[in-house]
C-alpha cells in the first residue's frame, strides 16, 4: 500500500530519487571490464568483480519498490535527458564561441583597415594643406 503524500512531498521524493538515480548510476558508471581488469587491482579488492553491477540491482529494485514501479527507470531517464541537454549546450557553446572569436578576428581586420584609411586620409589632407600654403606664398 503507497502512502498518500502531497504535491510537494511527492516532488521531494521524486527529487531524492533523482539524486539517488545519479548515485547510482555514478557507482555503474565503472564498467565490469575495467574492475575485472588485470591492470586495476585496486577495483577488484574494492568491489569484487561482479558487486558493482549487483549493487545498481539492489538500489533500483529498492528505488522501485519505496517510490513505485518504474520509478528507477523513470530517474535514469531523467538523468540520461539531463545529460545530453548538457552535452548539447556545451557543443553549443563551443561553436558559439568559436563563431565570436571568427567575428572578433573580422573586426579587428575591418579596425585595422580603417586606421590604415585614415593615415592615408590624413596625410593626403597634410599634403593638400602644405601646397595650399605654399600656393599663398608663391
């Protein structure tokens, strides 16, 4: 028989869900291979060549059978969403940057263009000057 909670109760559990869902998935982020592995004794005397897996088992089946069937599944989802939107923002966030260093670079050029511009311009107008001036002597 579930217990009736309240709209905020049932997010606080779906929250402390999530956040055990994350546990748990870092504790099965550990492949079996890489605790099996020859070359990582430090994992096997830690968990045993197998208890990780067993391990993501026991919490899932527990998640589901405190918060209701699914449930585990549910979190994992949620986790997996959260991750590629991650990913996703972060690639975009690259090209972002990318593309403001491109513009920055085209502005810097267009700056440096119009500065060059605008010695010519400077020293066509000192020259014009010089020759007026002389023309009044003249």
């Amino acid at each position: 028989m579930r217990p009736s909670f309240s709209r905020i109760g049932r997010q606080v559990l779906y929250t402390l869900a999530l956040s055990f869902s994350i546990l748990i998935s870092s504790l099965g982020a550990i492949s079996v291979d890489a605790i099996a592995a020859p070359n990582q004794p430090q994992l096997m005397a830690l968990f045993g060549s197998n208890r990780a897996e067993q391990l993501d088992d026991m919490a899932k089946t527990d998640v589901d059978k405190t918060f209701g069937t699914g449930t585990s599944k549910q979190a994992e989802g949620a986790v997996k969403q959260a991750q590629g939107r991650a990913q996703r923002d972060i690639q975009k966030t690259g090209s972002s940057l990318k593309e403001a260093q491109g513009k920055a670079k085209q502005d810097i050029g267009r700056t440096q263009s119009a500065v060059g511009n605008l010695e010519k311009n400077v020293e066509f107008a000192a020259e014009d000057a010089q020759d007026a001036v002389k023309g009044l002597f003249n």
